[in-house]
C-alpha cells in the first residue's frame, strides 16, 4: 500500500471493526493450521496453483509478479508459518512508526554491551 493509501485508511479505520477482523483471521489460520495433518506441511505447493494465484488476483499488484517464481518449491507448511511472520512483521513495524513520531529512540540499550 502506498503513502497516500495508508494515510486514508488511517484517517477512515473503524478500530474496533479492524480488531474483530484481525481476531477473525487469526483464528481462521489457528482452524486451518489445526486441519491440515503434518506430513501434508512437508508436500510442496503445487506450481499451478501459485500461477493461478497470478490469473485469479489473488496476487494482484503488478509489482509482485515475481512472487510465484520466488514461492515455487515451498512446502505448506512454510506458508501456514508466513501467515505469523506476516502480523508479526506489521506489528513490529507499527511499534518503530509509533516510536518515532512520539520522539521515543527506537534502538534497544542492552546493559553490558
């Protein structure tokens, strides 16, 4: 999302309808990482399907049309995990964007070193 799309949504963003999505699909991916028996996590991801990604608009933004060549050999299991890398690596984004424009320094003292 660009600039000018995350300002607007900022400025628009039902929090707590945004909260009960992000519950929502946490507990969607918690349900399909429960259903799926472990030696499927270990098959690869079907290169066809990741294509179809491309020509359904799964994978719409012009820009990532690399993904599939990158994705290609993946198993299932590193996707599932990608779903928890994925909030994570937001989160942890909000947490410097909201250090910053507070003026609160972002790098982490430890005593000792």
């Amino acid at each position: 999302m660009a600039r000018e799309g995350c300002t607007a949504l900022n400025e628009t963003v039902e929090l707590a309808g945004l909260r009960d999505y992000r519950d929502e699909v946490g507990n969607n991916v918690c349900d399909v990482a429960r259903s799926v028996p472990s030696d499927e996590l270990r098959k690869a991801v079907d290169t066809v399907q990741l294509q179809r990604m491309l020509d359904d608009g799964t994978i719409a933004n012009e820009r990532s049309r690399w993904l599939p060549s990158f994705l290609e050999g993946k198993n299932k299991g590193w996707f599932l995990s990608m779903a928890v890398w994925h909030t994570a690596e937001h989160l942890l984004g909000g947490v410097v964007c909201v250090r910053r424009v507070s003026g609160v320094p972002v790098a982490v003292r430890v005593e000792g070193l």
